[in-house]
C-alpha cells in the first residue's frame, strides 16, 4: 500500500511537473535583451577618403559590440506578438599613433561608438506555444543612429554622428523546457515568463541615409552584415 501511494505521489508530481498544472503565466508585457557580437566598420568604403585609414591605425583588428534591447509588445496574438523596442550598445577599436616618421608613439587611438536603433519586433510563437518545439523566429527593422568619437593622446579630436536602417533576422531558443519547475518560479517571484538564447542576424547601412559628409559605419564582417548572440527576458 505504501508503494502505491509513493507510485502515486510520484506520478502526480511529475505530470503537474511537465504540464504546468495549476500554473497560470503572469501577463506578458515586453522583452528585455542582453548581447554581445563582432562588429567591423566599413569606414574605408566612405567615398574621397585617402588611402584606408581605419585599415591603416586599427589593421583587420573587429570591435566587440555590447548591446542592450528593450520592447513593449503592444499586441499579443495566439502564436505571434508584435513590439516595439529601442536598443544602445557600446564598441571601441584601440591602437599605437604613429608619429609623423611613422614609428609607434605611446600615445593611444581610439575609435568608440555608440549604436542607438528604434525597432519595431515581429516574433512567432506557435512552434513553442503549440508544437512544443522550443524554437521561436523573430524579424526586426529599424532605424539607427551611431553616435561616435575619436580619441588621441587623451583627448577628443574628431566626433559625430551618422543615420542608417537595419534589419535583424533571429531565433530564439525558449529555455523554459530544461528546468520547467524553476522557470514556474521564476514567473511566479519576479514575473519572467519565458528565457531565451537567441542568434541574431544584422544587416544594415549606417552611411548617411545617401546624404554625403558622414562617417560609415556599416557592418562589414560578413558582407554588409555581422551577428549578435545573446540572452532574452520576456516579462
């Protein structure tokens, strides 16, 4: 008789354990992401340059480009969701100056940039949601802005800014599946309803939107694109 009440017990608790029994999702507002790639700026293509000079102080050297993403998801269908969201980031390429002999100085120069973009999000739900496959794909579009700035020998000497466009195909990996109990807890406590990894995909051009004058700064790693992986909070 004990057997079969522990059989029991222990039944019970792996179906409410695997089918969410008695757990209701706290309501579902936005997408918090977190996100690191490679990023190549494409400055030598920008037309009357002299020479390569981003190839010329930096060499083949690539930026690591930290990003953080926010959306509010103002409309939430059965198996899709569609948001807008707004994302900043952060990358620097650093090398030697060159004095006029051209021998390496002690001096720095830094290239630093700050990406802004303002998105808007479409993200399909239905294979996590209703074939329980844990994959979720998503597109973005926007405009951007890079804000940047040139450092040598400690100081400012060259800054601005330059407008472009940008897409961003992904996919997400939902998370909730390999531990479903904490993830339970997690909603619950703090109102985290789904994790994610998640590949992302950035094609763009950050070159002036065809007006002439403006650095560019358009991602030159693969083509005119580059890749973010990262990790995702939807709340």
């Amino acid at each position: 008789m004990r057997q079969l009440c522990f059989v029991s017990t222990l039944l019970i608790t792996m179906i409410i354990s695997n089918v969410g029994f008695g757990h209701v999702p706290s309501p579902r507002y936005g997408m918090f992401e977190l996100k690191f790639g490679p990023y190549t700026p494409n400055v030598d293509q920008e037309p009357g340059l002299t020479g390569q000079p981003y190839k010329q102080i930096f060499k083949d050297d690539s930026m690591f480009l930290t990003s953080i993403e926010l959306d509010w998801q103002f409309l939430i269908l059965p198996g899709v969701s569609v948001a807008v969201g707004g994302s900043m980031g952060f990358m620097q390429s650093c090398a030697k100056s060159e004095t006029a002999s051209g021998e390496q100085s002690a001096d720095y120069t830094c290239l630093n940039v700050m990406p802004f973009a303002a998105l808007s999000i479409v993200r399909i739900d239905a294979l996590a949601d209703y074939v329980g496959i844990p994959l979720v794909p998503y597109f973005k579009f926007g405009m951007n802005w890079y804000l940047w700035w040139i450092l040598g020998g400690g100081e400012t000497v060259s800054s601005g800014g330059t407008l472009g466009w940008q897409i961003n195909p992904g996919i997400a990996l939902r998370l909730d599946g390999f531990d479903r109990m904490s993830a339970r807890t997690i909603d619950n406590e703090v109102g985290v309803n789904h994790s994610y990894l998640f590949f992302e995909f950035f094609y763009g051009q950050v070159e002036g939107l065809g007006r002439g004058g403006y650095m560019y700064l358009s991602p030159a790693n693969w083509g005119s694109g580059s890749f973010q992986i990262g990790l995702g909070l939807e709340f």
